[in-house]
C-alpha cells in the first residue's frame, strides 16, 4: 500500500514540475493582474507545486515594489 502512494506522489511531482519559469512568471503575472479565469487558474494549480508559486509570487512583488520605489525616486530627482 505505501509503494502505490509513492507511485502517485512520483507521478504529481513529475507532472508538477512540468511548468517552465516563463509560465509560472505569466500566471503569476495573471494573478497580479487579476485577469485569469477560474478555469485557467484551476488548472495552473494543478499543474504546479504550490512552492513555486509562493515562491515567484514572493519575487515578483519584491521586484514590483523596487520598481515602484524606483520611479518615485527617479520623478523626485527631476522636480528638485
């Protein structure tokens, strides 16, 4: 009985692993955004390993917040 839960877990995680970076970047672009449908993002879900996600999530907020830090920074410097 353990043996065919191992099977099942190496299937998921074989299956799981199957999204690139590019695609994990664009559904994490979609959820940012808000515009995926519910089909699409059932899917995604189950597609990935929710680590990724959190993960790629995690990043491209970091990154959404220096580029928000960055152009204030760069519009007070031209209005000085």
């Amino acid at each position: 009985m353990n043996d065919s839960n191992d099977s099942i877990s190496d299937k998921d995680t074989r299956k799981a692993s199957s999204l690139t970076f590019w695609q994990l970047l664009k559904i994490t672009f979609s959820a940012f955004l808000g515009v995926q449908s519910e089909t699409n993002r059932e899917g995604d879900f189950t597609q990935g390993i929710m680590s990724h996600f959190i993960w790629m999530g995690l990043l491209f907020g970091l990154v959404f917040a220096l580029s928000i830090i960055g152009v204030v920074q760069l519009v007070l410097h031209f209005a000085a």
